[in-house]
C-alpha cells in the first residue's frame, strides 16, 4: 500500500497524523510527504533560506525517525500558498505517478489559510487525477480510494475517524521534536500530547487518538 | 456481520440502500430493517389502520424477495416523527442487541421532516450505546464501527461513498415494486433507477451506484 | 426575452439547463450562450489545441440543433478558471450589452472548481452590471431580474424552481449527444436523463424536469 | 389569487409584508393572515387573556386598515409555539383549504424562536400538503407556486426577491401603529421604516423596500 | 459581579470553565451553577436515584472546593433534556432574579444533545429576560451583556475568547476529581488538561486555556 | 488606545463604524483608518484617476470632521481586490507598526466581493502579526485584542455586540455626506440612519446602534 501525506509546512504532518504514518510504515507500506512550502517564515530573524534548508533536513530526519525518506518539497512561498495552475498540476502528476490507495491533508475548516489551500488543492487534484482528463499530467487516471483530512490549528468539528495512536504516541513526540526550529519557540509537543490525549479521552477508542475527517472511503466492511 | 437499516418509512430502505442491502445479503450477512413508522399516512382515502397493515405487508414481501426477515415496526404516526425518550432509548436498545457492526440510516440534509427526525434519532442512539451510561438500554455498551448515511428525496451534497449496485439494480427496483400501495400513485422505481444511473456516471465507479455520506468508518485499510 | 446560459465547459449548458434552453427558443425569446472554458483538458491524448477546435464545433452544432446560434467562447484554460479581472470584466460587459431578462450558471455548491468559479464570476458580474459604476463596462447599467442556478455534477440541495421539460427532453439528450468527444467515454445522456427523470417524480411536476436554485426573481406574480 | 399570511404573533405581519399584503389587496387578490399565537406574552403586567382579546382586535383593525377581513387566530401559547401535529395539520388543512397562489412566512434564520417554528411549520404543512398524503387534512393536494419568507427581527441574509413599497409605505406604518399595545413600549414603526429604507436605497429598487427569499417560485417568465 | 454557569450535567461547569469560574471567585463575584440534569444516566448498574444523589453531593464538594455553593439542580431526566416551557420559563426566571453580567453554557456546536438543548434553552432565555415581555417570570426586565459558550465533547471550531487559567489549572482538575462517579470510569480529567494544554500552546495566550465562542459582549474597550 | 479602520473603500468606514469611530475620537484614543482601494470605479463617466484624487480628498474631508487624520490609502484597484502577498503583508506591517488594541473591518458574510475579500485579508493578517513569524513584517509579535467586523451592504446575521450612537448619530451622517462623489447618486445617508434606527430599536440597546460580529475579544470584564 501507497499512502501520501500532503503538508502545508514541515512538522504538520507529523502533528496531524504522524501516529498513523507510524502504522503505515510497520504495517510495510509506503509513505511519501508532501511538503507544500517549505516553512521558511518560520521566524523573525534567521534569513529565509538558511531556514529553508534547515526545515527540510528536520523533516527528513523526523521522517527518517518514522522510518520513511521518500520525501517531495514543492518550495511555494511559505504564508503565500496559492491554488495556481502549477500547484493543482503537481499534486494531479504526483497521484498519478505514486497512485496512493490512501491520502492525508489538511481538513477546510482550518483556521490557517495556508491548510485551508492545501485542502483545496487536494481535493481538487483528486478529482482531476480520477478521469480521462488533464494530459499535462501524464499517467493513467488514477482514484484515491481512502482520503482522511486531519486537524493541526482547528480541532475538527465532526470527526469521523479515530487512529488510537497509543503504541507509538512517544515516536511520534520524538519524531515532532526534530523540528527543533520550531518548537525552540512554541511546545507543540505538549499541544499535540493534549490534543491526542483529550481524543483518546472523549472519543473512548484508547489513550490516546489522532482523529480524522473521511472524506471519501473505497471500501466500508 | 450484523447490518442494521433504519428507515422513516416502509421503502425508504429499498430507495436509499437497497442494493447494499443486497450485497449484504449475498456476503452472509444478518440484516435487520427498522421501520420507524408504517407510513399509514401514505394515501388520501385509505383507512390508515389497514393502510399500516398493507405497507408492513408490503415490507415483509421486499424483504423476503432481498432475502432477510427480521423486520421491526416502531409503529410511530406516520409524519409526526419525533426525538422522544421512547424512541431514542428503542434504537440504542436495539443497538445494544442487536450488536450491529455497520448502520444505514437518512442523511441530515434530507427535506422530509420524518427523515431528518431519523437521523436525528440514530445520530443520538450511537452515542449513548456506545458508552457505560443509559441503563434503561440493556447490554454492553456498543459502538458501531460503520456509520453510513443514504438518500431518499434530497441528494447528499458530498457524498463519501459509492457501492456499485449495477448486478443487483434490477432486483433491488423489483424490490421496490412490492410497495405497491406507493407506487400505484407515484413512479418511484424510476426516480431511484435515475438517481442511481446518475449517480454511477458521475462517480465513474460503475453503471447504477448508491451513495452515501459516511458519518463513522471503524476501519480504514 | 433574451436569456443568457453561463457554462464552464461546452456540454454543461445543455446538461443543466437544454431543455431550458428550448422552451426559451420554442417562446421566441433570444438565447445566448457564453462558454468560460472550451473544454479543451477533457482528454488523456488528444492535442488541447485540436479539442477545442472539436469542442467548439460540438457547442455550435449543439447549439444549432436546439435553434440558436450566439455562441460566446472566452477560451480560458480549461481546469484553471479564475476569477480574475478579465473574467468580471467580460461577464459584466456582455450583461449590460445583451440586456438579458434571465440568466443561468451553475450554483454554488457545485463539487467541481471550474463551475464553483464559474458561479463566483457570474454573482460578482451580476451586482456590477447594475449600478453606476466600473466605466470599462460599457453600456448601461442593467439589473438581470431572474437568476438561475443550474446542477450538473452535485446536485442542489434545497431546489427553489422546477421546470418540466417532458415535452423535449428527447431533443435535449440528441443536442447533448452533439458532444461526441465527451460522450466517447462517458455516458452523459443517460446520467442526465437519470437525474431529470429522478427530480421530476420526486417534485411531482413532470416526468422529466431540471431543478435550479433561484437566486433573484423580478417578479412574483 | 389568495395570498396567505403566516405570522408567529400580530404585527408580524405587518412588519415583514404590511405593503406586499397592499399591493396584493390593490390588485384584487384575497388575503388570509394566519396568527400562529395571539401574542398574549408581549407584557409584563397585562393579564394574557386581556392581552390575547386587545392583540387580536388591534390585528383585526390593522387587517381592516389595510382592506382585508379574513384572519385566523391558531392561539398557542405566545413564546411556547412547537412544531406540534395539531400545528402541521392545522396548517395542511388551511392550504388546502384556502387554495393559496402564494404564501408568506418568516425566513429560517430568525433569531426568535417563536419565528424560526413558525418557518418549520410552514415548511413542512407545504410539502404534505402537496401530495396524495395526509387524509386527516381534507381537500384535494395542493401546491403552493410562490414561497416567500420575510424579515422581522433578523434580516434575511442573502435576499432573492424585493417588492418596493415606496407607494404605501405610510398606509403600512399606520396599519402598523394599530398594534398599540405594543408600539407603547417599542417603536417599530421607526424600525421598520429604517430597515424598509435601507433596503431600497441598498438594492436600488425603490425608496422603500420589503425583501425576501424565496424558496419556491411556480414561474420564472 | 454574578456569574452564571449553567452545565447540562454535573461536572460539565468544571470541564467547560472551571478555571473561569476559580478567577471569578478570586476576584469575589457571585458564581451561581445551574445544572439541567443531575447527571443520572451515567452508569450501568447504579439505581438512577442513588446516581442523582451522589452525582449531585459531587457537585457540592466540587463548589466547595473552587469556593462557592450556590447550586441549582433543575433535575430534568438525564438524556432526555428538552427545549420545554417549563426549561426556558425557568432559566429566564433565573436570569431576571439573579441578574447576572456574565453567564456561561455550551456552544450550538456539541455533539451531545443535552448540550445542544441546554445551549437553545439559555439563547432563547436570554433574549426573553431582556425585554417587556413574560410576565410569568418575575422580576424586571434583564439583559446579560456577556455571554459565553464552552466546550466539552467537541471543540469550538472558531474560538473568540481564550482565559488563561494556568494559575489555577491544578485546582480546576481537582475539582473535576470530586466527580469520582465518572472519573471512575473515564479519565475526563486528563483530557480536560490536554485540550487545556493544546488551547494554551495554539493560541500562544498562556500555558493552558480554556477558549469559548463569545455570543454577546457588554463592553469592548 | 489605538484603533485601527479597514474600509474596502472611502466611506465603508464611515457607513459601518462612523459612530464608534468619534467614541474613540471623544475618549482621546487613536484613530487610523486604511482604505484598501481609493474607489474609483464608482463612476460611469468620471476618468479613474480623477475620482480616486476625489474621494481621497472626500475620506480626508470626513475624517477631518470626525477628528482624526491618519489615513492610508493602499490604492488597489477597485473592485478588483485580491488577497495576494502584497495585500496581506501590508496589512500584517501596519498591525505591527501601528500595535492597535482595537481593529474594525467587515464581516464574512457581506455580499460585495471587495468586502469579503478586505475580511479575509484582515483575519490573515491578524493571525501572522502575533506569532514569531514572516520577517518581512518587521516588529515585534503583535496580538489585536479586540476584533469587531462591521456591516455595510449585508447585515451580520448573528450580532455580537451593539454600540450605542445616538449620540452622535448625526455627526456620522454628516461625515458620510463629505462623501459627496458617492451619494450624489445613492443617498446612504438615508440607508444608514434607517439600518442604525432599525438595530437601536431590536436590540433595544439605544435609539441608533452600530452592531458588529465579535470575532476576538481580549477581555471579557
């Protein structure tokens, strides 16, 4: 199994289902990440290129912690994601290319607006790389049968699946604390334990949980 | 596997998922169908005491032909359908009983009020069976993995699921022809033919498909 | 009468709204049609140059079946519509230079971008046209009295207009026919007559008839 | 033509659609005002039975004003109103009755929950009233062609229909003013001539406008 | 200052704004908690009666403990909350006798029904209390100029309002820990400290927070 | 205090915060107002440029008569206004610069595109200001505390706060109509004391109020 993983900015995907990409990979399948911006405004003071570079080594080393490396930087403009032409063509070409049976992205209601592009970017490349459509991005048509959005800024109002990420809660911590960048100013460690704490909690499916919202399901039982 | 179908009315089932329930039944499955009224309201001038004898008769006889018999009648009056105590604490019993691993039921957008009453009903059954609360509602507590919502008079703005029924339309539309009663007035096996033709096109996952807004998936590969 | 149809592609104007379209040629009434994109990305091998040719040439011949002949073609990129400048600025000229009575586009809720955009620009052109602004429009200001919004690939969900097209729903499916390039692999005619059938038992108005969601209305009675 | 009038209390009337009514009674049409509660709330220290005989007489008096005499009073309790059976039927049975051409009720999204049942009712007494359902409501289905819904304490956020009343806007005030008991507390009069006038200037339709939306319109041309 | 909490179960307060209310009392305002249930569907085996009882000493020793006592036990049945007359005469009784500046109740958003239904009973009581109007429910008119609304099973999807509460959020979760009957089951209070957590890091406003929806505000600057 | 107006043209301002801008006058606090475009398409006749110097001059005008002379004018192109980089950096810049404690712009809901787009602008802005983050925006973090969005050609639907201005409600006015440019052919004075009459009275918060959507508030008593 294929499963891809789209990301505003390095350290989403981990914050948003880094448990479950855990599970991807011990169960033998495959991951790719998708980095849609590389996270470069990051800060107030380190030059945006150097902290470019230093993002993508920190998700290749929280990747390479999860136990993955194939990982793809589309390099737009940290804060200024747009859905353009090129943005929808390469996500389109990615899908034809890797024809994951599973998808992660950010979910709409993102308080974010750079996850909120993402979302739509996804949803519709997904619907372009399914027909007889679209030759500049070469392939065959290719159906995404499993597309989860998870939550990073805005808890999802109406989940609708729940991961019980209590086996592999601390890698997921440690692999999130690669992006050392990051969390030098903000703990989302501690906001990511809470978070999947109080899932696991409410929702009743064990310690702790990430949760999702499925958008589409190729197979029920 | 246990599949528990909810409908508003007598045919509801047949209309939203009669072809799932098909498969289903072709898969081994148990089905239980649970008749919310008997939709004795359904005629201008037949006494609604035999018009209830009729339409559950007619229930029975699709029923039988689609290869099930446990049908329950709730018995509540046709179009005054509400979210009282007697029946929330009906469905979350027959939840708790019944075990059921996957459950059909209308979607929230549907524009008949009895519909959305359902929904309302088995949105709130699902909770409370699933947890150590409710002890009018004898048996372990049980959540029910696979949640999915189908359409009768209103089509799901995003849907997250398509079966593809086109081996089983002709009998899930002759299913349907049993209610007679209903379909004496109105054409109803080809509203459903049409959707569903329109349904399997639009999606491209095969000639005739049933749609659905999946509320809660258990499993997701 | 003058009425004008907004489609985001050649074909989606007689899907949403051909039988529509005849009643307003069978009444005499002036009908222009304006197509945002040729369609030109709606195959996996054929040269985009080469389609649109195609596509253009299925729209008239369409469109001649049917019993008019203004064609509006704004040949942006298929699949990257967007509501720039020019497209607002083309909308709001052709409304206050063709001074329709009636418009149709595709409403809001639309699953595919192309058409949601499609919609945005059609709304925004609409408040324009109207009032004493925005000089690069030349001409008068002028304010459509009837507002359609038409379903093609999501269908609407709360419909406010339902118009019975019993009498030509034949015709409709020949013009829409007239779209060989895209019927090749997909089989619109019977997905449109599924959900025409579907809506016309189902509103009890006909037993074919196209829903839409009215947006403005000139006149109530 | 028959129009008819749904208000939760007295004056509701008048505040949403007091000029629509006058241009319906100019031009020869009946008029029904339906008062789903006499409003026997509307006062801190009046007995409600006195209140309910001084409200309906001053409704009585307003009708008479504006040149029409055929006023229901449903009396439920005012503030307590519940999308009831005896409610939906008592409704069903006036449509069907009076053969109304055109209905006017309060839109959806009112904050007064007296005003948003009201709607509910409305709504669900117009689908049953349609078809070949419902024996406990005598008469022959019928279907009403033009829905619209006003604006009392709430405006309508997305408006499809304006009526300009620029020509009876004072008649409407004094009908208005009738309402004495509660025009003593609260000028409403000095409301919905400011929101009247906003709405004219706003959508350039008159000096002075009523708007509404409309969910259901029989003919477009 | 009065404060008015009203929680459809015991415990719910302290979940939703325990930590607000220890500030409201350190700064010695009144706090007045109104629970519409006493919380007795929350077991499997425990006599409902007995379960009130208990549930409602937890209640006490949680006030207690956070510093006031007093408690008002509207006693509906547990699950079956409803929007009666007597549920909103009653909270608009309070309103006008208490007549607080600041009330606290679940946001429209929650899962949980009895959430839902305590959050439409304070809205509508709310604007009833304000006006002349109601005169069963003594007391002069009263208008709460802050309004509040928290979150417990789901999370508030557009938070307005974020209270830093890491002075006191150890005294918080041991006022949570007197509700031993549900604690014993469900570990609330560790969910409670890790939406806490993950409020406090995302909105950058303290170490943990306690976010809500503002629905009205008296004052801004 | 520093409050911060973001008008999407020359008057917006003044229609839908005039009023709680000369309280913030009156009580010594700061006033800077930023018009996202000059508003030169509001002509048919008059050449762009010379209407932009004009309504320049009018903004000046008005804002001289309320009390306060830092305007900026970002002069993007009217009704063409987009939330690109430069727009939404600008934007960010100011709210460092500026550190205002209070900031008014229109709600989400407005019908005009140039509104919802001044809105969407705005809540980017105000989430990138406070964090460690996009260098370009030179500063320090910086949190605006209170969020309020105005209405101007959509009324806010769900109002969370009303500001009393009959103090001053003929001062707005007056300040409105330096907007000579505009209301020499639409008299939104007239709209405007309407609406301000139309919402004193509902909320019954005074005879003119200005309402708002909150959408932060920084303290809440």
């Amino acid at each position: 199994m294929q499963a891809l993983v789209v990301a505003p900015h390095p350290d989403d995907d981990v914050i948003g289902c880094g448990g479950s990409i855990l599970h991807h990979i011990r169960s033998g399948h495959r991951v790719t990440a998708v980095y849609m911006t590389s996270g470069e405004a990051g800060s107030l003071d380190q030059p945006k290129e150097e902290l470019r570079r230093i993002r993508e080594a920190e998700a290749g080393e929280a990747a390479s912690l999860m136990g993955f490396d194939d990982l793809i930087f589309l390099r737009n403009a940290d804060g200024y994601l747009s859905i353009n032409p090129e943005n929808v063509t390469s996500l389109t070409r990615l899908i034809r290319a890797k024809r994951p049976e599973i998808i992660y992205f950010p979910h709409a209601g993102e308080g974010c607006r750079d996850h909120r592009i993402t979302h739509e970017i996804c949803a519709e490349a997904l619907k372009r790389a399914r027909g007889p459509w679209f030759q500049e991005c070469p392939g065959e048509p290719w159906s995404v049968e499993n597309v989860l959005c998870y939550e990073v800024w805005t808890p999802i109002a109406e989940i609708s699946y729940a991961e019980d990420i209590s086996d592999c809660i601390e890698l997921k911590l440690k692999a999130l604390r690669c992006h050392r960048s990051q969390l030098a100013s903000i703990p989302y460690d501690e906001a990511v334990r809470g978070l999947n704490r109080y899932r696991g909690v409410m929702t009743g499916r064990g310690n702790h949980c990430e949760c999702f919202q499925v958008l589409n399901i190729g197979k029920v039982y």
